[in-house]
C-alpha cells in the first residue's frame, strides 16, 4: 500500500527475532526493576496462569443491566458485551 516494503521481504523480517537474547534479558531485566520485582518473581508472574477481570471483585453485572435497560428504553444503541 505504501511502497515501503514488499510482503515478502516484511515476511522474512517477520521471522527473525527482533531482539537478541541479550537484549531480550537486558528488556526483562529492566521490567521487573521498575515493577520492584526481582527477575525471577517477574518471570513467575510471566508464566503463571493468565486471569481476565472475571478474576477480580467488579460491578460488571451493573454495568450490564444498566446497558440492557437503556438500549430497551431506546437511549443507548451500542452492543455491550
């Protein structure tokens, strides 16, 4: 579309790494010391279970029936999922 690069060449950029090893270590490195996590604790956390907000204490189910109800009396027209 732009010209910038061919679909060919961007597929085999794509499957190179775009960070070393090291650089990649360095990156994660840097995460965790400004999360106040050591490397490890962050790396746990990175391959833990991956949770979504159901996971967590929210009004989810308001915010549902508040939408139900507007788009029922015809105020609100959007899809809320």
């Amino acid at each position: 579309m732009t010209k910038q690069m061919s679909r060919e060449s961007a597929l085999l950029r794509l499957k190179e790494p775009e960070l070393s090893q090291e650089e990649t270590k360095l990156e994660f490195d840097y995460v965790a010391k400004k999360l106040n996590l050591t490397s490890q604790e962050l790396w746990i956390i990175f391959n833990g279970k991956n949770s979504d907000y159901r996971s967590y204490k929210n009004k989810h189910w308001i915010i549902k029936a508040g939408a139900s109800i507007l788009t029922f009396v015809g105020i609100e027209k959007r899809l809320f999922r």
